[in-house]
C-alpha cells in the first residue's frame, strides 16, 4: 500500500533524506518522522508552507550533524485531506516505515482519527497543524500540540471586532468537528462582549455552493462575516458574498494564515482579517523569527509565511524532544522526553509540557491583508 501511495511523486516529498524502499533497516536507525498531511487538494497550499517551515530548520541541523549523531528523515505523505486517507497513511508510516513520530499534519478530523492509531503503537504525535480543543482537554498523553487553539483566536477575533464598534457578525463554518469547535470559541467572543451572531450557518466540506449563503449574508445586513473553513472553502465563500453584493468585513482562522490563501483570494484579498498564532513574521525583535528569515535567505527564498513559522516551530520542538530522548531513541522514550520539556525557548516563545499539560503556546494575533498581498500587523 505505501508503494501504491507513493507512485505519484507529486503526492510525496521526503525531506533531509531520500526514501530506500525495500531495503530493511532496523527500526528507528535513523531518525524517522512520519507526516501524513493533505498535499493536495483545498489545504494544499498552507501544507506545502508548513512543510517548507519544517524542512528550514530540519536541513540545518541535519547540516550540523543531526541530533545525537543521527539525522532527521522527514517522511511527507499526501493523505488527500481525507481522515479515512490520513489513518491508512499512518499506520504503514508507523508499521512499515518505523517512524518515531507522527508530526505535522494538517486538519481537525484527520487528528481525531489518528488517536486511536496513537494508543495502539504507542507513538506521539507532535505539532498536529490544527488548534482543536479535543486535542488538548482532555490531555493526550501521545499528542503535543505546538501552536494555540482556535477557540482562542476565534474568541479575540469576535472581541477585536466589538471593539471597532462591528457588533452585526455571521458566523459561516464547515460542517465538521473543526467547524464546531471554532465557532465554540467564537460564540465565547460574542458571550464576552455581550453580543450574538446575526447569521450562524453550516456549509459542507467538500464541494460546498455558496450562492445561497451569500445571499443571506447581504439580506441579514452583516458588518463582517467570519468563515471557519478550508483555503479553498474559505476564498470561494469570500468571492461568492463580494459577488453578492456585501462589502462586509471578512474574518478566517489562522489555518488559512498562508501565502496561498492570499492567491486564491486573489482580487478580493485586501482587507482580509487572518488570525496568527505565530509572532509576525516580519519581526526580527524575535529571534524565532530572525533565525527562520536568516536560513530562507540562504536557502534563496524571499521570506517566511505565517504557515511556514508554524512548521518551523514545531520542528524546533520535534527536534529538543528528539535531542533528550539520547542516541538510541524509541516512540515511547521520545513521548518521555518531550514531556519533560520546561520553559523550552524557541526565541522569544517558551514552550513547556507536563503530564497535565500538552497544550504548547498560547499566542494569538490579528494581521490584515494589505495592498501589496501580505499580511500586516
């Protein structure tokens, strides 16, 4: 089956290593990571940006060395952002490529349906790309969660809006547990200002129509929309009420904080509220940011996006965790580890576990797409 995965080379891309099919190796003698993820399809473009994160700084300490003498093999597998996919995936990442972690994946069902796989293998899960609550309470003891949650940033999103005196808000989120979870956090924003949604409406995930939803965005008189969706999902809802006639403010989560997203928006980017979970990334005042900027630049790429800062940091996390595992690490001793991680620095942002706690950071912001196409501050 993971010969069958892999045919398509765009489907795959593997990091800091090339993959040796068919040749055996003992389990975990190199540094094996497992990332099943949607590389294609509607969140393929903030992928791709969290990956190219991750492989900034896994190539630089691979550079050094590695960790403990061994380097970090980054195993990306396109899951089509199909749960059911992201689960088959990772079983032959864990049971045929003996990977030592799971990392990075992307979107709130596909985590939940790795947990079972989690407890049966005893492997961790680390920087899972999604802020949902049921990956933090209760706490899991094989996932660690890296970025804030989006009940989080969708509460400071709805209590920013109410500060600017915008108090007529619709809520459209996908029909998914991802959309239920941060229209919970949403719906705490409106509870703090003492407000409601005007509009609160469901759309499914794939291939969902949103003529009829635009339209009841305008008849209801919105002052902004805030979409909980997919990049794509979300870019079509935001052309299909500009269409419609609305110039309501419109408002997404920081799972659309991506480059890509700005391209798929295209002419109806400017003025896009995008919540952050990551400090700007234009910020050298950061030294998370400042070294992030500095390897792009050697590597020839112009910058670094929200997404890719994501990425960047939870291979930092992924990697203090590999670190304190020693040289001869296993999934469990690397679960330990990362565990007993305290007031870990990533430059600027501190990172610390417990047995109670899994939850990583708490940052949140607010940036805006400006003329140019990027995000402010």
């Amino acid at each position: 089956m993971y010969e069958r995965l892999m045919r398509p080379a765009a489907l795959v891309i593997t990091l800091g290593a090339s993959i040796l099919l068919g040749v055996s190796s003992p389990a975990w003698a190199q540094l094996r990571i497992g990332q099943p993820s949607g590389f294609t399809g509607s969140v393929a473009a903030g992928v791709k940006e969290n990956t190219e994160g991750a492989k900034l700084y896994i190539n630089a300490i691979n550079a050094r060395g590695g960790v403990n003498g061994q380097k970090i093999e980054l195993i990306s597998v396109d899951d089509k952002f199909d749960p059911k996919v992201t689960v088959e995936v990772a079983r032959e990442l864990i049971t045929n490529q003996k990977v030592l972690a799971l990392f990075l994946n992307r979107g709130t069902p596909h985590s939940q349906a790795l947990l079972p796989l989690l407890e049966e293998f005893k492997v961790p899960l680390v920087g899972p790309s999604t802020g949902a609550m049921a990956l933090h309470e209760p706490v899991n003891p094989w996932v660690f969660n890296v970025r804030a949650t989006y009940q989080r940033e969708a509460a400071k999103a709805i209590e920013h809006l109410a500060t600017t005196g915008i108090t007529r808000i619709a809520l459209l989120q996908t029909d998914d547990s991802f959309g239920a979870d941060s229209a919970a956090g949403a719906l705490k924003g409106f509870e703090a200002v003492g407000q409601k949604p005007l509009l609160l409406e469901k759309f499914p995930r794939d291939k969902p129509d949103f003529s009829e939803l635009a339209k009841q965005v305008v008849k209801s008189g919105a002052q902004a929309v805030m979409v909980i969706g997919s990049a794509g999902n979300t870019a079509n809802a935001v052309k299909a009420i500009r269409a419609a006639g609305s110039r309501a403010q419109a408002v997404t989560l920081s799972n659309n904080a991506s480059e890509g997203f700005i391209k798929l928006l295209g002419d109806h980017a400017r003025g896009v509220i995008v919540t952050q979970v990551f400090p700007n990334e234009r910020s050298v005042t950061y030294a998370l940011i400042k070294e992030a900027q500095e390897l792009a630049k050697a590597a020839g790429m112009e910058g670094v996006s929200p997404a890719m800062m994501e990425g960047y940091a939870a291979a930092k996390v992924l990697t203090e965790g590999l670190r304190r595992a020693g040289p001869n690490p296993t999934p469990v001793a690397l679960r330990s580890a990362l565990e007993g991680i305290k007031d870990f620095d990533l430059g600027g942002l501190k990172v610390s576990y417990s047995p109670t706690n899994h939850t990583g950071l708490d940052f949140a912001d607010l940036s805006i797409v400006d003329a140019s196409g990027r995000f402010r501050r």
